[in-house]
C-alpha cells in the first residue's frame, strides 16, 4: 500500500488503521450532538476571522491547566520559595502545549477522539479494561470539583461543607441548560469565567506589589530548583498539570467544527488555528498559574507554613500579620469568587469528558442528563460519607482529594501513551504524523510526567499516615 492511498483514506475521513481497529469503528461521531455544527470561513477569509472561528476548544481545555489543585502547589510554591518556581511553572505549561497540539491534530485529522482511536487499537477485554479505569479518572476529576464547590460555597455563603457536597448535584441542571444554546455560547461561559478567574488574581497580584523583576528572574532555571525541598514542590507542580480527560475532552471537542476532510488544505488549516487557539488559551492558563505563584511569593513569602487548604488561603488573605498592611476582606471573598468559578468550568468539561469517554471506549449512548446524574452522585457518595464518619471539615475533604489523584495518576499513561504512538504513526496520520523530534519529545515527556505522578501518589499517600 502507497503512501498516497493512506493518504486517501485519511482526508476522506477514515483512516488507515489495523483491521481489527477497522472491525470496531464507531457507528458515531465524537459528540454526535456538537459535531461538526460550527461553520467555519472560506479560505480566502483573513487570519483572524479564521482565528475566532476556531477559538473556543483551547479555552474549554485549558480550565484543566488552572483548576483548584494547580492553586495549592502553585501558591504553595511562592509561598515556601519566592519566585524560584517560576521557571517550573513555565516548562510545564509548555509541556501542556504539546501534549494538547498532538491531541487535537488527532481529531482533526483522523475524526476520531482519543477514546475511539484506543478502542479500535485494543481488543474487547483490553477495551474495557480502559473504560472502567479511565471512567474512574474522570469521576476522580468530579471529586475535586465538588470539593472545590463545597469549599468556594462554605467560604462565601457560610453553608456547611456537607450541604454543600449535596448542593453541587443540582449543578447538572445548569449543565443541561447551557447544551440547549449551543456549543459556541458554552465556550464563551467558560472564557468569561476564565476572565473572571484571571481579573481576580491580576487584581490581587497588583495590589499586594510583587517584585515583578524577581518574578522574571524566577523564569530562569536555577540550580537551587535541585535541593530536595524546592525539587519536590517543582515536582508537584509539573505533576499536577496534565489531566488525563483533557487529552480525550481535546481530540473531540476540535471536531465540533465543519471541516471539510476530503480537502486536505482545509484539514491542514484546521490543525493550523486549532494549535493557535490551543496555544493561546494554555498561555492564559500559565498567565494564571504564574499569578498565582506571584500571589504566594508576595504576600505569603515567609509564612508559607499551614498555607495547604484553600480555607488557609482564604484566612491568609484577610490577616495583615500574614498578608501585610494590604489585607482585606475583599481580597478573601474574590478568591472565593474565582474558586467557586473555577469549579463550574470544570463541571461543565468533565461532563464532556465523561460522555466522551463512554461513547468511545464502549459506544455506550444514555441521555447527557442521565449520564450527568449518575456521575455526579457516584462522585458524591464517598465525600459525604468521609464528611459524615470523620468530620464535617476540610481536613477530611483534602485527604479524599488526595486519594482521589491516585486514579488520576493511573489513567495519566493510559492515556498518553496511545496519544504519542498515534500521532507519532504516518499509518494513521500520514504526513500529519509527530516528526522524529517530537515524538522522541512527547515519549521522554510521557515517560517523565508519568513518574512524577506515580512519586506524588506515593508521597501523598504517605504523609496521610
């Protein structure tokens, strides 16, 4: 078989894959409801027309770059070490970026998402297998939204951490309701309340006056990075960047899209601005994380010690023997403000992830309401029962959200290990395929993220005991 004949088969929208792989090709598109139903410009349309046809994918995708978990480590980071992890912060968004490129020329190029590319790649057993473990990380990601959302909720409204974990059931309602106005509309919630997110944190970055040329000091690696305390805080961060739906959530949502596959300037083109859109988005996740980081240096420098739960933070933040003379109430309740919006980006990805994931591991099809319910309660059922049997407070909850990183950890490789070897093979991309270079990059970084969160998972689980 020619190149030119794999190439065929890919711009037409099947790609050349094994026959086992040909055996199983699911019956559906990636999110059946969504895609293919933004229209894009015609080719002679300008760079920036183009440019905001196809924004909207990277946003949804870089929530999972600036959730709650990213805030601990990387206001725990300048806290504890100045502006020494600045640098980290850096490569590990760039690391993001790559891993989130490859993802989306997967489903741009093959229109399959990761889900459905691994199904067809494994036999029944083996598919299943990977069903059930990857459904577990994507309800470990729902653990740590409701946390957030219960937390965001007691500090804010004064309701109790429990009521809070019931409360965020009714979240699927808000979710149901934005799947009836559109893909294009739910992208722009979730840049606004990005927004939201990032004018909370210049805001306070601003007025607690950094040491902005220390902080782009901080950019450059250093040496001191390696001493024990400083290298696993650095690990922790770099750990915690990568989410594994976010690959999956990626390589179906850039479908979502008219592209037309049988011509291959507009496939190129698609990858194109997906990898513009992507990218920007990410370097506004970084923006975030490096606020953040900021954040704790500026204020908390010093004082890093008991700074671990987003209570702590929240208390910090009004206590001038901590905060310093700029300490307010007001700087408190906006970092509530931004968790709680943070929790409600991530509601509505992990509910995409979710179905995704379903649909393309066992091609599984239930109600998107159904699916959310079932879910959310499952994910649910263990916070309250560790908030009943051990205590109403967020001590209790921080330890089941460190449990629930170990299913996160587990899924970390199961899902970019099929993503490099896809993108890396000219049998199922063709000249879309990884270059030598990239693909011997994204196996040394898949090798090392993975060891970095399989080491957190170790040393998280040790220090509960």
């Amino acid at each position: 078989m020619t190149v030119e004949t794999d190439n065929e088969k890919r711009v037409s929208g099947k790609a050349a894959i094994s026959s086992r792989g040909e055996h199983h090709r699911p019956e559906r598109a990636s999110l059946e409801e969504i895609n293919s139903t933004v229209k894009v410009p015609e080719k002679s349309a300008s760079f920036w027309k183009h440019l905001l046809a196809f924004s909207g994918p990277g946003a949804l995708v870089a929530v999972g770059y600036m959730d709650p978990g990213n805030w601990i480590t990387s206001i725990g980071g300048g806290a504890k070490y100045g502006y020494l992890l600045m640098s980290v912060v850096l490569l590990s968004s760039l690391l993001a970026m790559m891993l989130q490129y490859m993802s989306a020329k997967l489903g741009i190029v093959t229109g399959l998402d990761l889900a459905q590319a691994t199904r067809m790649h494994t036999g029944r057993k083996l598919g299943i297998v990977l069903w059930i473990t990857t459904e577990l990380a994507v309800m470990a990601t729902d653990v740590a939204e409701v946390i957030g959302a219960a937390i965001a909720l007691n500090l804010l409204f004064g309701i109790p951490l429990t009521v809070g974990i019931a409360l965020t059931i009714f979240d699927v309602l808000l979710l149901l309701g934005l799947m009836q106005i559109g893909f294009r509309k739910i992208e722009a919630i979730v840049v606004a309340l990005i927004s939201v997110i990032m004018v909370v944190f210049i805001y306070e970055v601003v007025v607690s006056r950094p040491d902005m040329g220390a902080a782009f000091a901080g950019l450059l690696p250093s040496a001191r990075i390696l001493h024990p305390g400083e290298l696993t805080m650095a690990l922790g961060i770099v750990g915690a960047t990568v989410m594994p739906h976010n690959l999956y959530l990626h390589s179906s949502i850039v479908q979502s899209r008219a592209v037309d596959r049988t011509d291959d300037s507009a496939v190129h083109s698609a990858v194109r601005f997906a990898t513009w859109d992507s990218n920007i988005q990410l370097s506004a996740a970084f923006i975030v994380n490096a606020l953040l980081l900021i954040l704790g240096a500026s204020m908390f420098y010093g004082h890093g010690e008991g700074l671990g739960t987003f209570s702590s933070l929240y208390n910090a933040l009004s206590d001038s023997s901590i905060a310093g003379p700029v300490a307010s109430g007001l700087l408190s309740t906006l970092f509530a403000v931004a968790l709680l919006a943070s929790g409600q980006n991530s509601t509505i990805t992990g509910t995409l992830t979710g179905q995704i994931v379903m649909e393309g591991f066992i091609n599984l099809h239930i109600p998107l309401w159904l699916r959310r319910i079932v879910t959310r309660v499952i994910s649910i059922i263990p916070v309250l029962v560790c908030a009943f049997v051990f205590g109403d407070t967020e001590g209790t909850l921080d330890d089941v959200l460190v449990y629930s990183q170990v299913f996160l950890c587990v899924a970390l490789p199961i899902s970019m290990i099929p993503l490099v070897y896809f993108t890396s093979s000219r049998k199922i991309m063709g000249k879309y395929a990884n270059s030598r270079w990239l693909a011997a990059l994204g196996w040394i970084v898949a090798a090392v993220l993975t060891a970095l969160n399989l080491q957190l998972v170790v040393s998280d689980i040790a220090a509960l005991f």
